[in-house]
C-alpha cells in the first residue's frame, strides 16, 4: 500500500509530466471508484488542465481551474501515463486524454481507489480532508499532541500510529520503522507512551520519512511503483519485512506478529 512517500513520490513525477496539458477526453471505465456524479465528473475536467498537484496525507489533490480532483490510492492503485494508441489494459479504470496524445491512466488491480471531483472552496470542508490529521513530517506534531490523543487509546501503539485521524499519511511499513527507531514495543497501550516516548516517535517520524522520500519511497511487493519511478529506501528498512533476519542494533532475529490485523515486525529485545 502507498503510504505519505510513495504518494509523494507520486505527486512529484506527475508534476513534471502532465502540468497544463489540455485535457480533450474522459473515458471512466469502472464507474464505482468515482465518487461524484459521472456527467459532472466528466464535464468538469473535459476542456480543463491540472494546474498543479498538491498532496494532504496520502490523498492526492489534482488542482483544476475552479475544482480539486481528489485521488486516494488505497491499496493497489497507480498511475500510468501512456500513448493514446495503446491498447487499455485490464485494470485501467479511468483513462484521462490530453491534447498531445498521451494518457494520464488509474490503473487498480483490488479497485479499492476513490476519485471525487470539489469545488476550490469546499476543499477544506471535505470529509476526507477534514479527517486528516498532522502529518508526521509537521513541525505541528509535537508531543502535547500526541499526549492528548494517546491519553483514552487503550490500543496497541502501532494500531494508533495507523489512525489518519491522528498522524495522517503514516502506514504500516513506516509504523514499524518509526517505532522500532523509538525504542517502542508495537503491542505497548497508546494511553501508556510517555512524552519522552512521544518525542521520539516524532524525531524518528520526520527522520524515516524524510528520508523516505529523498529516495523515492519504498517498493516492495505490497507496494510496486509505476511511472518508472522504483523507489529504494527499502534498502534502508531496520524491521519491516525482516522477519528473522538480524537487528540492525543488536542483532537478534526480528520478529513477526500481528497487530490489529497487520503484521507487524519488531526487535523483542530493542522494544521492551
């Protein structure tokens, strides 16, 4: 699944590709992943251009001349931009063409991506938008935040950490790392993380992901880049997917569980 660097790595190969290009057709080929009325949908960006693209946690937010294209990638969807000319492929749900022959193409294997179109000036009153919360790379995330969300969580730390409501664009691989770095047991109540603790998550927070997407976020196999951008911090990754492969620190096997229904990977000695 993408998570706040992947998204990001995302964002800023699209900028460079298909900024002020005079979209000439809309071809929705899997109507339920649009959540706006399709005739709007489609009236709307047909004659239109993307003047930029902005992101909010892992939601992409396609500028338009007096709307906002929202696009959340869920767990398997990617954009592809492609010759006109090529055959669509299983999968491409939405086929957006532009005035010199190219395609922007969602491409969704679980179809579990959502696209809605907002006007300029609801976009901060959206339900999606408004349900985020800090991101993790934020000088607004400090430890009196966490502290006053964390206070009545009596779940595991890690299923929190996951909460969009709380930090917004943190997943499970960057959950892992962030914790593991933190010196912070996975199964540990939220309501018992300190503020010394919650300083950490935030210093190791901004740290992983900054970091994360310097290098074009993390492919793996539950997460491929498309766009021909492969991401490689996976390369740096301490405990996720690591499972019985030594610590980094002190070198005993990682070890795998489930968390709220996600595995979870983490060093049993190194987070007590």
């Amino acid at each position: 699944m993408p998570e706040i660097a992947e998204v990001e790595t995302v964002r800023n190969t699209l900028k460079k590709r298909i900024l002020h290009k005079k979209i000439v057709d809309v071809n929705i080929r899997y109507a339920k992943i649009i959540e706006s009325d399709l005739d709007e949908f489609k009236k709307v960006l047909i004659g239109n251009e993307f003047e930029d693209i902005l992101r909010r946690g892992k939601w992409l937010i396609f500028k338009l001349h007096d709307y906002y294209l929202l696009s959340h990638l869920r767990m398997e969807g990617k954009y592809f931009i492609k010759d006109s000319k090529e055959e669509i492929v299983k999968h491409e749900h939405l086929i957006i063409t532009f005035n010199d022959g190219t395609d922007l193409r969602y491409h969704d294997t679980r179809k579990f991506g959502r696209l809605k179109i907002v006007p300029l000036d609801k976009l901060e009153t959206t339900e999606e938008i408004q349900k985020q919360g800090i991101e993790p790379i934020s000088n607004n995330l400090t430890s009196a935040y966490l502290l006053e969300k964390f206070k009545n969580k009596r779940l595991p730390i890690k299923t929190v950490l996951l909460d969009q409501e709380i930090i917004s664009g943190l997943g499970n691989i960057y959950a892992d790392e962030v914790l593991f770095a933190s010196g912070i047991n996975p199964l540990k109540k939220a309501s018992l993380v300190t503020k010394e603790e919650c300083e950490k998550i935030i210093a190791s927070s901004k740290k992983i992901i900054t970091k994360a997407i310097e290098m074009g976020g993390t492919t793996i196999k539950s997460y491929t880049s498309s766009l021909g951008v492969t991401g490689h911090y996976q390369d740096y990754l301490c405990v996720h997917k690591r499972e019985g492969k030594p610590c980094p620190k002190c070198e005993r096997p990682i070890k795998r569980i489930k968390v709220g229904g996600r595995s979870t990977y983490y060093c049993e000695n190194c987070q007590k």
